[in-house]
C-alpha cells in the first residue's frame, strides 16, 4: 500500500479528504467516502450543535473507518459544537475560517488530530505554530468561501510546501484523479475535493442544485463579494443582482443587504437555482455526472494510476 | 528519448517552451534556451518590424536549433511583421490575442507551423478549426495579458485537453519541474514558462525589474484593468494609482488614460519600478535566483524527473 504522511496521519486508505461543505456533506456523504478509504468530514457549517451531534452518531453507525467535522472557528456555536465533537469522539477535526490557535491545543489534548484550512503562506505558518497536524492549502480556483490572495492551486501547493513542515493537502480544481496526482506532483501529501462530491446520491445538497453542478461550464463560476468574505458563485440571478450592485458602486452595507441570511440554505439545499447562492468550484465545468462517492474514489485512484504509468522521464 | 506530440512538432527535446514576453524575450534568451533543447519565442509584441528582423537574423546565427516568434495578432505592422517572419523562414510561429483563422493557413502554406494561444475551451476549439498545430492554453494565474474567464490551470487544462484533438502545451504558473510534471498529469503534452526565464541573464528586461521578480512574494501580483485587457502586474506604484482610481469609481476612459503609451516599456526595460508597469506571473513568489536559461531548462528536467520517481501507484 502507498503511504504516506497523510493516509498514516488520519488512518486513510487513500489520501482524498471529502471537503465539509455546507448543505452537502451531511453522515450520508461522509460515511459513503469513508468506507470506500478516503476520509469523509460532516461539513457542521451549515447545522446547529443537535443536527451535528444526530450527524455524527449516524456516522459512525454508517461507518468503523475515520471521519471528521469540519469547524468554521467563527460559528457563533462554537463551544457547544467543541463539546460535542469532543463528547462523541470525533478522532479528526478540520478547522477553518478563523485563528488556528484558539482550539489546536485543546483538540489535540483530547486526542483529536487537527488539520487547518489556509489560503496563504502567512497563514500556514501560523498554523503550524498553533500545532495542527497538518494543513489545507486551499487555492483561488475553490468553490465556498476563499481565499483573498487569489493565489491558484499549482501556484499556492509549491509555495506552502516549501515552508511547512508537516503534512500538505491540496484543494482548488481537484476533481479527477489526474488533477489529483498533479496536486502530488507539486508537493501535496493528498487531496480535498469538494464540488466533485456534490454530484453524489449521498451529498444533501438539492437534486436542481447537482443538475446546475452538472451542467455548469468553463464560464459558469466568479469569486466575488470581495468585500464580505470572498467566495465563489455558480453564475445564477442572484449572482446577477450582486453584478449589478456592483456595477451601481454599491457599499458593503449594500452588499450585505442583498445577501442576507439564509440564501445559501435557499440554493443549494431547497433548490432555489434563481434566489439562492450557489457556491461551487470551477471545476464544476469537468463534472459531467451524479455518481455514488465511493465510486467517484475509485475513479480517482484508477485514473491516478492510469496517469502515472503513462508518464515518462526525459533524458 | 521521451517523444510526444509537441517535442515531435517543433523537432525539441523537450517540450519547454519560453514565452515570447515583450520586453524580455530577444535572440538571447530564444536562442539559449533553443540551444538548451527547450524552444525559445522572439517576443515580437515590443519590437518595431526591422527590430524583429534583426533579432531573428541573430536568433538564427546563435542557434541551429529551431526556434519561433510570437506575434500578438491585434499588432498594428502584423503584414510588415509576418512578411518578415516568412522572408527570414522562421519555422514556428506562436499567435495570441487576435483571430486566429487570419493568418494560419497563410504561414501555414509557407510551411511554418503555428501554434495559438488561448484562455478558454471557446477559444481553444476555434483555434482548431482554424488549423492550428497546437495550442496554448493560459490560466488565471499567468503574467502579462491574460483571459477574462479567470480559469486556473489545475481546471484549464483538463477541459481544453478533451475537446481538441492537437498537441497542447498548458501555460501560468509553472516555474519548475514540479510544476511541469503536474500540467502534463493534467493533460498537457508541454509547457510554456514565462516568469522564470525574465529570471536569467539572457532576458532584456532590466535588471531592477528581474529584482523585483525574485523579491516577489504570494500576494505580489495581481490581475487587473479588466475593463481594458486584463494583465497580472507586480504591485507597485503605478498599480498603487490604478487601484485609487478604482476606489474612485474610474470609467474605462480614465484608466486607458492613466495607463497610456509606453508603461510596459518604462518599468520593464527601463526599470522604472515606480512609474512602470511591470508584468509577471504569480509563479513569481517561487523564483530566488537570476540563472542562465540552459540552467533553468536543466533544473526543470532534472527535477520533473526526480518528483516523477517518486510518485507511487495506489492499490
């Protein structure tokens, strides 16, 4: 068996990590990817702290193999969500979207393995010194909430690499085996793939919402709302009106009006392709079918090695 | 000796090749990573009709190897510039920025082979109908002018790669070998490297300016002046007063009139590093030395080389 830094870290079979997005990484999806020897992660960004706690413990009735939560460190839950991650015994937590050295220490202690979400040099610096056991770099490329840098994946993987010490995890534009093996090649110890597994039976994101993914094309995605928290949108009305706000030089308050609460719920769990938010990854123009997750793994894995044995040296 | 689709067309050893950058890209730097067995590109795009001429004639007398010319297609002298090209019998032409169905069958009876740049799936298949011999596909994070649709290359070159049947060569952010070995795990048959090469003594860009390219950090650079043609600048100054005119909600009129004549020319060949408009590609955060092109031809072969022995099969 290949191992590596991350698949002996997290006790994976393959090193594909399941990215914990909202409305679509529920138990189902998790513990689909799990069994087939990635890891799954419950996105909790999206559920209050009782959700989490019935999502976790029908995970683990779903699988034996290692899941995780992914944490969003400004969830206003905060500690209710810890507590109950901890209560349960998740074994893995992912962090992101605030500062790693608020809760490395007290996962670690209570024997979580703790893996952050960067977009940035600077920033996986800084968690490796709050202690994680290894990072996400997350490039421009990236459905959800992104990074500021605009720095894409093949430029982002060689630059954290260089000054990190533990081990790396590739995301952004990953969503096939062959980007999966150009991720190692440029010093990656594994994946997290996120809108790939959208398009899956076991994601709870909306079935209109897998058709969009499906039918989406080079085009079809922006990062926008810089102004709020980046994040990159399938191209829909409501993308229209944020174009058009901008056009009329409109202000964050404007912005933030406009957006609201709840309109990601609305476009990616109910369905609302025209009101809602839609966010996904430019990778979603490759994404051509609804597959079940564990096939979606396997077919990384043979087109991995299918890519591999066909490349050569040069002398 | 690992031959492919692109070494095959342009008769190379490697399938590197050195962009025609303006400002940069003259006989030296082609001809010495033509002799290095990369292809090297005159950068026609800063060079008056009788300067191309003379770059060519000595191009030809540094090497016996072949070597090209790249010619922005929306360049005001193009008759004068492909009279020239086809007069002196360059053998490989790369266009970009214009249509590439105006001049291809005309060089193409001449009996040069033409390669075309492109930025999107759109693109790349007009650019096949055309009859073009291969393709450049150019992401988001690449210096100079670049496309509008923001596609990385992780997400790029995967989508070009399955709608055209002709060589592909996968361009922004590839300065190593890594790098390299990762575009053709996504379907690249080579690469075209910019920034790297402004890196070397053989590159007429200023020194002041390859400084500033090896000072380069993350954040450095970023794409901007949509409005007009979008190009990736190193943040300086000039950028600086870009950006203000931005905040001020500035009509294209008045950013075309901020930028005017000779920016480029100003801060990449004179070194103007306040007042210039200095170009260049987010790969510039990895690039820490100046090295002589043959040098940098020989690291990403001996690198790509050792990363691919290193990747291992998953069972």
């Amino acid at each position: 068996m290949n191992k590596n830094g991350i698949t002996e870290l997290l006790g994976i079979r393959y090193p594909i990590i399941q990215a914990g997005m909202i409305w679509a990484s529920g138990w189902r999806l998790a513990s689909a990817v799990s069994n087939a020897g990635g890891l799954g992660l419950i996105g909790s960004g999206s559920m209050y702290p009782e959700i989490l706690r019935e999502h976790i413990q029908k995970c683990k009735q779903a699988t034996s193999k290692p899941f995780g939560v992914n944490v969003p460190l400004l969830y206003p839950d905060i500690d209710q969500i810890m507590d109950i991650i901890l209560a349960e015994n998740v074994p893995i937590v992912f962090t992101a979207a605030g500062n790693p050295s608020l809760w490395t220490q007290h996962l670690k202690l209570a024997g979580c393995k703790v893996v952050h979400v960067v977009s940035s040099v600077k920033f996986a610096l800084k968690a490796q010194e709050a202690g994680v056991d290894a990072i996400v770099a997350e490039g421009f490329e990236a459905g959800g909430h992104n990074g500021r840098e605009e720095t894409t994946t093949m430029t982002l993987i060689p630059l954290v690499k260089k000054v990190i010490q533990i081990p790396l995890i590739a995301a952004g534009g990953i969503g096939s085996g062959p980007a999966m093996l150009a991720a190692m090649a440029l010093g990656a110890d594994g994946v997290q793939v996120g809108s790939r597994f959208v398009a899956s039976p076991e994601a709870s994101s909306h079935p209109s919402f897998k058709n969009a993914v499906i039918e989406a094309q080079q085009d079809s995605t922006e990062l926008t709302l810089k102004e709020l928290t980046p994040v990159r949108l399938l191209k829909n009305p409501f993308y229209e009106k944020v174009k058009a706000l901008y056009a009329q030089g409109a202000s964050t308050e404007e912005l933030s009006l406009l957006l609201g609460k709840g309109r990601a719920k609305k476009g990616m769990f109910e369905g609302d392709l025209i009101e809602g938010e839609l966010e996904i990854g430019q990778v979603a123009a490759q994404i051509e079918q609804i597959l079940p997750a564990a096939e979606i793994v396997n077919e990384f894995i043979a087109t991995y090695n299918r890519t591999l044995e066909k490349l050569k040296m040069f002398d």
